[in-house]
C-alpha cells in the first residue's frame, strides 16, 4: 500500500491510501483548481497531509505542472492555512503567496517526510530568507531519505504548528459539502403578519355654477304734466292788472319719477366639508403553514463508523477501519 512509504514513526500521512477520510461537513479539495488572488491558475491540489495525532490536515500537495506563472512542473507542500476556498467555485485561492516562493519550495517526493522538509517549508512562507529555503529545494531525492534515516523521525509538538499557516478556519467558514453525503431538510414556519392600509371608498365633490333667473317688482312712479288752462273773464281792469299789462313771459317744469335698478350681492348660505372618522374592529382569519419532521431510526446496515475529530482518541477506531479527520 502506499502508506508503507511513510516513516512508521511520523505522524504526517497522505490522506489518499490511508485509513482515514474528510467529514462530511468539510470540503474535500483533492482535484480542486489552485489560483492566486488575480484569478491566475496555479496548479492543482494533488494531496492532503495530515496529522495522524492531532486529526488535522497540516499540508496539501500541489501540483504546479499546468501553471500560469511559468513554474517547474512538480509537486510542492503548501500549509494549510496558506489557502482560501472560492465562495462558490471549487477552487483554492493561495492570496498572499509569490512566484518566488513557490520556486524555493522544496520538491516533495511521495511519502517521504523529514524535519529537513518541513523546515524549509515554514522558512519560505515565514521569510526567513530565500537563500536558505532555495538551499532546501536544491536536496535530491535521495537525500531526502537519507534525512529522514538520521532524524528518525519528524513527531512535531502541538507547539510547532501553532501558527497561522496551519490554521483550518478558512474551510470551516466555507460553505458546507452538500454533495458528499449530506441531506437535510428546511423547517420553514409562516408567520401571519396583519397590517393595515388605507383604501379610497367614495368622497364628495362639491362644485358651483352661476345660474340667471328672471324676476319681479311692481314701483309706483308720479310724473308730471303742465296743463294751459284758459278761463274766459269779463271784468274791469285793476292797478295790478294795468301794472303787469307789458310784455313778460311764465314757465313751468315737468317732473317725473323713473324706475332705479340697483342689485345687491348678499351671501344667504356657505357649504364645506369635513370628515367624520369611525373606528371598527375587524377579525382576520387565515391558516400559516409549518414543517414538521417525523425521524424514524433505521437498522445501521453501514460497513464502517465514521467519528468526527472531536472524537475521544483513546477510543480508537471502534469496528471501522476508517476515520473520519
């Protein structure tokens, strides 16, 4: 098998051939795109490395052959922490890493681990110097092993990993796996909302228009008219009558009355509006709608038991021969 690889002592193992499997509520990125922020593909991620102990993925592998940015087609270790998972996309995002530093990886050989290795790697991504990490990329094949047969083996402290690189918070704040087994069902519940609004159900509309109408009134009215009257007289004549006997004149004026039309606007009525408001209870009914959820536990027919990282690890693997990380 291909775990034989490994050193029986390490306690960092190649997912693919091993004895132990992703949880379900956590992407399993083997065959995912890698790409830098600018969209720019990398390469692929070829493997996950993890910590047997701890029940962590420590590395993954990427494959460079396929890049974008003129890499040397091989395989190289990334900490885990380095990476960020597309909200939507199934693609790796290596944000903050350079072309320099990937071309001062170490290349990785399949199954050989060392604390040579694991240095160099931290070195690149910590900036301890390019000259140093370029030193470690330039280790053979074969002295990679040789590395590994004089350090015995590479058993790390829980120290030695407590740090940012290592960190697996941005796939547990990445959207849960749907597709790898997991199902669920939404439990929805409709809530009656009443509220109230206003509606137009009628009004008054009050308009005025000037009309004529023909009207009435009786006046009496004097007028006057000068009448020459002529009386026959025989007398004798009189000193008045001689003293007014010269040649003088007499007048008169007619008067009458005529009819004076004088028209007088006067209000005799005003007409408004306003609103009387009521007040009315009114009830609503109606039917909201919710989901419940009848669970029925089945016979488990399953061939294995799958157990969460937080599982107690003195438990072993129980009857499974697999666990879950």
């Amino acid at each position: 098998m291909e775990r034989d690889y490994f050193n029986p002592k390490s306690n960092l193992q190649e997912l693919g051939g091993s004895d132990y499997e992703i949880v379900d509520d956590q992407p399993n990125i083997k065959g995912w795109t890698v790409k830098n922020q600018q969209g720019q593909t990398i390469g692929e991620v070829e493997e996950l490395i993890f910590d047997v102990n701890a029940r962590k993925v420590r590395y993954m592998v990427v494959d460079l052959e396929g890049s974008m940015l003129d890499l040397e087609p091989r395989d190289v270790l990334v900490p885990i922490g380095m990476a960020q998972l597309h909200e939507s996309d199934d693609d790796v995002i290596l944000p903050s890493v350079t072309v320099e530093q990937f071309r001062a990886l170490p290349t990785y050989e399949k199954g050989h681990f060392g604390r040579e290795i694991e240095d160099s790697v931290k070195n690149v991504f910590e900036g301890l110097g390019a000259a140093a990490a370029g030193a470690a990329a330039a280790v053979s094949g074969a002295a990679h092993k040789a590395a590994d047969a004089v350090t015995g083996d590479n058993d790390r402290d829980d120290d030695y990993y407590k740090n940012d690189m290592y960190s697996d918070q941005a796939f547990k704040q990445r959207r849960p796996t749907g597709t790898e087994g997991k199902k669920s069902i939404p439990i929805i519940e409709e809530n009656l909302e009443v509220g109230k609004r206003e509606v137009e159900t009628g009004g008054v509309h009050v308009s005025s228009r000037i009309v004529e109408q023909p009207v009435e009134e009786h006046v009496r009215l004097r007028e006057e008219r000068v009448v020459v009257e002529r009386t026959p007289v025989d007398r004798p004549a009189t000193d008045a009558d001689i003293n007014s006997f010269k040649e003088g004149e007499i007048s008169m004026t007619e008067r009458a009355e005529v009819p004076v039309v004088n028209k007088e606007a006067r209000v005799v009525e005003e007409v408004s509006l306003e609103k009387d408001v009521e007040e009315r209870e009114e009830t609503i009914r109606d039917t909201v709608r919710s989901t419940e959820v009848d669970v029925d536990r089945l016979d488990d027919t399953s061939d294995r038991t799958r157990l969460d990282s937080d599982r107690d690890r003195d438990g072993g693997l129980d009857n499974d021969n697999r666990t879950r990380i």
